[in-house]
C-alpha cells in the first residue's frame, strides 16, 4: 500500500473535471501521522483519541493494521 492521489496524470495537457462535489481523500482515515508535526497538545488528543503508537512513539496510525500495510507485513493478506 503507498500513499497515493485519488487521480494521477502523467504528461496531460488541458484536463477539466466537472460537477458538483468533493474530492476527498479520507486520509485522516488512514494515513499515518508523525508526532513532530503537531504540538504537545494535538498529539496527546489524538493518541487519547484511538489508534496506535508505534514501538518508537514517534507515529501514530489510526488502525493496527496500518503499520503492517503501510511497512511491508500484509502483503498479500486480504484484509
């Protein structure tokens, strides 16, 4: 699993997306989070919020299973 954009374009020229709506990509939802971008306090509320740290406390993932998609331990597992 990488981190990757919901839509990718390589050498396109003149592309328009229309209609109403929002491209989200969730990633609060899934993505990892470092503990040295966020201050002292939004680290603590988002550690007491869920998720898991890492070995090192330097990482948080908002699900278990992350890490090992994230590092290489669920390859090829059907989660």
């Amino acid at each position: 699993m990488r981190n990757q954009a919901q839509v990718f374009g390589k050498d396109l020229e003149n592309i328009v997306v229309t209609g109403k709506g929002t491209f989200d990509g969730a990633g609060n939802t899934w993505r990892p989070v470092k503990k040295n971008k966020l201050t002292e306090t939004q680290w603590k509320r988002l550690v007491e919020g869920g998720g898991v740290v890492n070995d090192k406390k330097d990482t948080w993932y908002p699900s278990s299973v992350l890490p090992l998609l994230f590092w290489g331990g669920g390859r090829g597992r059907r989660w």
